[in-house]
C-alpha cells in the first residue's frame, strides 16, 4: 500500500483524516520517473490522476509552456471527473515521485468509501475552480496588454 501520509502536509489535502488517508492508498501506486519522462500527453486517455510527491514537472500545450508543478500538487483531476482525453502534456524537469490514482480505483473508493472520495472531489473542485480563476486573470491582462509580451 502506498503510503499518502505526506499529502496533509498541504493546506489544500487539510482536512484529510487519517482514515482517509487509509481509505485513498491502497488503490494508488508510487511512480519514480527520471527528468524528461513523459506522465501524459495531450489527446492521450485521462485514465488517472496524479499528485506530485517530489519533483518538478513541466506542462505543455500544443508546445506552449502552461505550468510548472511541484510538491503537493496534482493533474490530472479532469480524468477522474469526465474522462477526457488529456488537454496538455505533462513531463518531468526534475527528477519525480508520483502518486498515481487510476480512474478505476476511484470509482471504487466513491462505492466503498464515499465520505473520503467526497473530500477527494471537494480538493479536485477546489484546483478546478482556482485554475479557471487564474486563466481567467490571464486571459483578461494578455487582452489588456499586461502579459509582458
């Protein structure tokens, strides 16, 4: 089983309890992934999500640099919400451990643990909405000249 202790380390995963903490485990797995690994890429299947462990990650679209990710946080949520293709391309910067959340694993966890898999989805909500939001600022200060460019 893999072990999630880590995660309440981050203010978004605070209100994880140990149990589910417990609840979450055992239906994800540990990656170790070398700089330049490919997690996903865009068009590919959204069959999990993942949350950075340790590392650094880079993501792109269409080769346009989106975002860097780090430690505590995670990609990857849209995949477990609707099961799109992959919007984006994720690789590795720096030298990685993921924790990987198969899709299957869950709908398993939303059957047999639904308090947990609430919070869960309470987090991927949460990262939803702020990345809307920064788009968003983005989008309109690119629109206004504001963007540097």
């Amino acid at each position: 089983m893999t072990d999630l202790y880590f995660l309440v380390e981050f203010p978004i995963f605070r209100d994880f309890t140990a149990e589910d903490v417990e609840a979450l485990a055992p239906g994800c797995e540990l990656l170790t992934l070398k700089p330049g690994a490919a997690v996903c890429l865009e068009g590919g299947p959204g069959d999990a999500l993942y949350i950075v462990k340790s590392g650094v990650l880079v993501v792109t679209r269409s080769g346009k640099h989106i975002d860097l990710l780090s430690e505590g946080e995670f990609f990857g949520e849209m995949a477990l919400v609707d099961g799109s293709p992959r919007s984006a391309d994720v690789h590795v910067q720096e030298a990685a451990e993921l924790v990987k959340l198969p899709a299957p694993a869950y709908q398993r966890l939303k059957k047999e643990q639904p308090a947990s898999a609430l919070k869960m989805a309470d987090v991927m909500l949460k990262q939803l909405s702020f990345r809307v939001r920064r788009s968003t600022t983005r989008a309109l200060d690119a629109e206004k000249g504001l963007d540097g460019k």
